[in-house]
C-alpha cells in the first residue's frame, strides 16, 4: 500500500532515483575508501576502464592497487545504480565485496541497501598488488571484454562479522562496510582458516544454524515482509586481471611477463535475513 498523498504517482525509475540520490550518495561512490588516500610516493594507483558487464551494457570500472598496503580494489557502477566494490587484501588472506543498493521507495524501502560478504582470498585468484600498480592503457576509450569466463561460485555465508571487532580481520573491512554493519557476512569454512592464523573469536558471531536454516523457505517465496527467510544476491565482476601473462625470449634464459590475461567472474550469496522486507530483490523462487 502506498503512503498517503502518494495515490497516483507513478514510481520513479532506476535512472532518475539514482540522479535524486546522487548529493546523498557523493561519497560513497567515489574512489573506493579502503585502498589508501591522498598522493605522493606511497599513493594508490588508479586505473579506469571501460568493460562490457555480462547482460551487454557498458560501464566504468576503477581499479586501484596499493603496494604498500599489499591490497587492490575495484569498483563498477551497474546500470540501476547499484554500486559494486572489491577488495583484495594480501597480507590478511581476505576479500571484501560490497554492494550499495538503491531502494525503491515506493515498497517502503530505504533509500539505500548495503552487503557485505568476506571470504577467505587465495593468491592465485588475481595478480599482485605490485603488478597491479604498473599497469596502463593504452586506449582508454576501448571497451574492455575479459578473455576468460570463470565459472560461477555459489556460496552459503552462515556467519556475522562483527563490525566492531572487523578492523582484526582486515584493516579495510571497518571503512568499506562501514554503512553495513549489521549485514556483514562469511562462511564456516573461512573462519576455520582465520582462526587457525591468529583471528580473535570475536569477530565472528553465529546465526541461525544451517539445520534452522535449512527449513527456512527462499525470500521469493514469502509473501509476509516480516518473516524470516534465506535471501540470495549475485553479483559479478566483470573485468579483472586475474593472471600475469610470461614470456620466452631467444635472448633470455627464463620467462619474463610480458602482460595480464584478463577475467569475468560471478558470484551468489545465499544468507539469513531476519525479515523478508531485507531482501525485496529476491523474487526467484
């Protein structure tokens, strides 16, 4: 039921809710937050690129790498607004992704939704931080296509992070999922491995176990917005250098790099929410 005074008036669309959010938005969905800030010598780099996302449309991608930190970051806009981000961090053997979402007001959401999932991250998933660092364009009007579609991760994170105590997990987790705090999220499996490195405990915190949760329908399928259910969110990036391309030379005895071989890669979230009202994009069943 829509608001009073409201009868009547169409819902805006996707494009002009992100144009009458952008002042509210302005810090959010600029460069990412966790990788670094300000210039001189240990200054991020930055490299912005144009890549074609997986349903055919076309946007700008940021990628920043800081050396120093040992950790990268990417960040793409969708074409709703939704504003993805990723970080790689190295020396705590994590990755962050984080979505903004747009609400729609109109379903009596807020203006604003945000996710974060953590996960354990493995070397070999993308180049270092020190490769990212030199790369360069040399066109940077051509629109970008990974040459390697890597197969969808489907992952069921039944853990909370604890915002307060994330800064123990890695450094970056207390900015870039700062506006969500209470939908911070991992699996079983990665706290094993991070508590086994040194993590305190109380970083994490349980929810409903996996037998509970097994019971609980999909959101698509509840109608009662404040019932409990398992909420499920995809997202994808798009383009990533996830390998160094080597080289052999008649004049040189080993292999050298000689450039990056670049990547597409999905991902499906699946997580308790307490209420359906938390997860209005879920409609599959």
């Amino acid at each position: 039921m829509r608001p009073p005074g409201r009868r009547g008036v169409p819902p805006a669309s996707p494009a002009l809710r992100l144009l009458l959010l952008l002042p509210l938005l302005g810090q959010l969905l600029g460069v990412p937050r966790a990788v670094g800030a300000g210039t001189g010598a240990g200054a991020p780099s930055e490299l912005r690129v144009r890549v074609r996302l997986p349903d055919g449309q076309v946007t700008e991608e940021s990628l920043q790498a800081d050396s120093d930190a040992d950790s990268i970051s990417l960040e793409l806009r969708k074409p709703d607004g939704t504003l993805i981000s990723f970080i790689a961090d190295f020396k705590k053997d994590v990755k962050i992704f984080r979505a903004l979402i747009l609400g729609e007001l109109e379903k009596g959401q807020s203006q604003f939704q945000a996710l974060c999932f953590v996960t354990r991250l493995h070397h070999n998933e993308i180049i270092p931080s020190e490769a990212m660092a030199k790369l360069r364009q040399k066109n940077p009007r051509a629109v970008r296509q990974a040459e390697e579609v890597r197969g969808l991760e489907q992952m069921h994170v039944d853990i909370a992070v604890n915002f307060s105590q994330g800064g123990l997990l890695s450094p970056h987790l207390r900015n870039v999922c700062a506006e969500a705090a209470d939908a911070i999220y991992t699996r079983q499996e990665d706290v094993r491995f991070w508590l086994e490195q040194g993590v305190d405990s109380s970083v994490f915190e349980a929810l409903p176990k996996a037998s509970e949760q097994v019971l609980l329908p999909r959101c698509g399928q509840v109608g009662d917005r404040g019932k409990p259910c398992v909420c499920r969110y995809g997202l994808s990036l798009a383009w990533y250098p996830c390998m160094l391309k080597y080289c052999h030379g008649r004049d040189r005895p080993t292999p050298y790099k000689c450039g990056i071989r670049s990547c597409q890669k999905s991902y499906s979230f699946d997580f308790y929410v307490p209420q359906r009202q938390l997860c209005l994009w879920d409609e599959d069943p």
